[in-house]
C-alpha cells in the first residue's frame, strides 16, 4: 500500500507537470489562441494534479512536508500568473514588453494620451461609473463585471498565502499594509509601463476583496479548514458554524450571477435599441411637381453646405420603416423620431445634391501603412482644424484637413506620420498658414 501511494503521487506529479509546460507553451507561443477560460483550466488543472500528488507523497512519508512545499509553489504560480496578467499578457490589453522597444519619440507622443484615457485618480470614479453602466450603457455587462469583480477577488488569494507562509505578517494592519504596498507596486509599474490601467479605485477593490477574505480564513474553523485541507493538520472543525459562514457567501455569489443575468438582458435590449435606430429602412419620396433652377441650401455641418439644384426643400420627404414621411431637412437639422438620422445615409438611399466644402482644404496624401498623430499648431488663436474624409489602406493614407480661419495672422501647422506596424515617427508634414483681413486661407508646404 505504501509503495502504490507512491507510484500514484509520481503520476500525479507527472500530469501536473504536463498541465503546467502545456500552459507555458500556449503562454509564450504565438501559433496559439487560448481563452482565459482555458488558461485558467489548464493551471488550475496543474494545481489540483500537483495537490493529490503531494496528498499521496504525504501518505507515503507521513509527515506533511510535501503539503507545505506545494503551498510554495500554488503562491510562485499565483504571483506569476497576477504578473503575466497585469503586466505582459496581450489579450487583457498588457504591452509591457513592447516598451523596451519604443523610441523616445515613440515614448513621448503616447504619454500624454495614456494619462488622458487610462488614468484615473479620483477614488470611486471608476467604480460609480462602471455601476450605473450595468443596465444603461452599450457596454458589455461582462466587460463591467470582470473590471469590478474582477479586482474584487484577485488579490484574494494573498489573504490564504500570505498568514500561512509568513507568519510575521499574520496580522490585520500587516497583510493591509502589505496588499496596498503590493496593488500600489503593480499599479505604479503598469503606469511606468502603459500597460492597462493605473486607477485608484483598482487599489481600493483589490485591498477591500483581500481583506474581506482575510478576515474569512480568520474565523477559527474556517481556519482550521482551510489548515486541514493544505496542510494535512487535524484541527478540530464545527460543521455547523462553517456552514454558517458558507451560507451567506454562497448567497453573494448567487446574487452576483443574477445582477450579471440582468445587466446582460438590459445590455441585449440596449444593444437591439441602438441597432433598430441605426438599421432601419429608408425611402425617399420627392413630390417636386415644378422647381425653379436655383441653388437651395437645405442642411449644412461643420464642414459642408448641402443644395438642392433646385428651390424643393418643402417637397422632398424620407420614409422610415414604412411609417410616416418627414421632410428632409427638418430630419437632418431638428430629427422628431428616435431613428439616428445622417446625410450619408441619405446619399446612399439616393438623395441626389450638391456638396460644397465650407473652408480651405488640404489633401494629405502618403505612400505607406502609416497613419497621422493629432496636429500641431503654433498659434492657436488664429486657425482650428477640421478632419474631413480619410482612407486608410496597407500602402496608403488619404486625408482631407479643413483649415478653418478665426482671426488674421500666420501660423505654422504640422502632422506627425508614424508607422502603422512599429508606431514609429516616420515623417513630419508642415504647413505655413496665412489667413488676410477677409478671412481668406492660403497656405504652403515647408520642406
């Protein structure tokens, strides 16, 4: 009996292993697409493997030595898998080890816009705003979930490792001292790094979810569980008060999974709302019986006018859905229905105009996968930029640039060109800008 427990540890131990250089090889090949699904399958698999190898070894021995040694290694995978995913693994959004490849130029252009959109110092911004998204926004509920939740219960495995492998740290003020140094450390290193988020609140939901479970595995017959379970111990363990405790977590859980059943009925509904008001069906009706020829302005944007070829505007109607007729201009400048209303669609179902350009235009024009930074200008104060109609392909970049007047001088306006594949600064356009006491723009490029 003693020589099989040993010979099943052995297996054991050997599919652990199997589990564990699978996962390593899904994690550093690129010829494989694993989900998080499936990644957590394989090393919680290796885990459950390396533990009923230790629990065999540990009859074999009879003592509890491999137990503890186990404990050591689910805490260095643990830190290893919270480091893979905060730092360098590409599909939770991580670029960590792309830094070292970046340019000064590279480094500079992308700070201000990581600050901008991905750091958050206000405490409970991010929280307050994922909470009312559940049942309002477009945002998938899973999506809010994994954020919230998820930086809920990451660091809770600390709460199990930490009091049982350092003892000096197995109390309250220490273990919270200690998540915050360690949430701050990550936080900090992900700003360093650009990669993800560096938010307040991600330290405040991953110190509140490791203390929550510490405070758990510190009541006493949790804790002699928990003890007996890893560490082969034979505490004694009230069955009652342990339920007592499981209870009301299970009851979370519970509700967890029905606010996430019902935010994701809320997200389809809204998804269907904003899709019915996008596709519908359009026609367009002119009733024009005699038109006299002149140019009739009936909708202008920011950039363009639009004009009948003829004075109709009051005979020119668009159908949505089969239902009631609205007159195309009160459509596109005061929309009565909920349907998102737009002159492309318009064009595309066959309304026939002219379409002038407001301002002076620029034709950008560059050969390449290559794409254009936000524009730079040297005196604000007399010009703004309007971005007209662009084409990006493999080997080219078209963009159209209205240069709209607001006051007389000359200014200086540039666009940075940076590789699609490398985001590398590849070429600087610039432009002299001069605009006359009509408000007229003239312009020329500088070498």
């Amino acid at each position: 009996m003693k020589k099989k427990n040993k010979i099943i540890s052995i297996i054991f131990y050997i599919m652990s292993m199997i589990f564990l250089l699978y996962y390593g090889y899904a994690e550093l090949s690129s010829n494989i697409f694993m989900s998080a699904f499936g990644r957590l399958f394989l090393l919680c698999g290796s885990c459950l493997f390396l533990y009923l190898g230790a629990l065999f070894l540990s009859k074999y021995r009879k003592d509890n030595k491999a137990m503890k040694i186990n404990l050591w290694i689910f805490f260095i995978l643990f830190c290893g898998l919270l480091i893979t995913l905060t730092l360098f693994d590409p599909m939770w959004g991580r670029n960590g080890l792309s830094l070292f490849n970046w340019s000064q130029a590279d480094f500079s252009k992308y700070f201000n816009y990581y600050v901008e959109s991905s750091v958050n110092l206000i405490p409970f911004k991010t929280i307050i705003g994922y909470t009312k998204d559940i049942f309002t926004s477009l945002l998938d509920t899973s999506t809010i979930f994994v954020n919230l939740l998820g930086n809920l219960v990451c660091m809770m495995p600390f709460a199990l490792f930490i009091p049982m492998l350092f003892k000096k740290i197995n109390n309250t003020k220490k273990f919270i001292l200690t998540i915050l140094c360690i949430t701050l450390g990550i936080e900090s290193i992900q700003f360093i790094t650009f990669s993800g988020s560096c938010d307040i609140d991600d330290v405040i939901l991953n110190t509140l979810g490791a203390f929550i479970m510490y405070k758990i595995l510190n009541i006493k017959d949790i804790k002699n569980l928990v003890r007996n379970i890893f560490l082969l111990e034979k505490n004694k363990v009230d069955r009652k008060k342990v339920l007592k405790v499981l209870i009301p977590i299970i009851i979370v859980i519970v509700l967890c999974f029905g606010f996430y059943k019902i935010g994701s009925r809320f997200y389809d509904n809204n998804l269907d709302d904003w899709m019915s008001k996008r596709n519908y069906k359009l026609e367009i009706i002119d009733e024009t019986k005699t038109c006299d020829t002149a140019l009739e302005l009936f909708y202008e944007s920011e950039l363009y006018e639009y004009y009948f070829d003829c004075i109709k505007s009051d005979y020119v109607y668009a159908r949505i859905n089969d239902g009631e007729k609205y007159l195309v201009k009160e459509l596109l400048t005061n929309n009565p229905t909920d349907y998102v209303i737009s002159i492309d669609r318009f064009e595309r179902e066959g309304l026939n105009f002219i379409k002038k350009e407001k301002y002076k235009r620029i034709d950008i024009y560059y050969k390449g996968n290559v794409y254009i930074s936000r524009e730079k200008i040297n005196d604000e104060s007399i010009i703004e930029i309007g971005w007209g109609n662009s084409a990006q392909g493999m080997n080219e970049l078209t963009q159209e640039v209205f240069i709209i007047p607001k006051k007389e001088g000359t200014t200086t306006l540039s666009f940075e060109i940076y590789e699609s594949s490398t985001s590398e600064l590849v070429d600087t356009l610039k432009y002299e800008i001069s605009i006359n006491n009509n408000m007229e723009v003239s312009y020329k490029e500088i070498d």
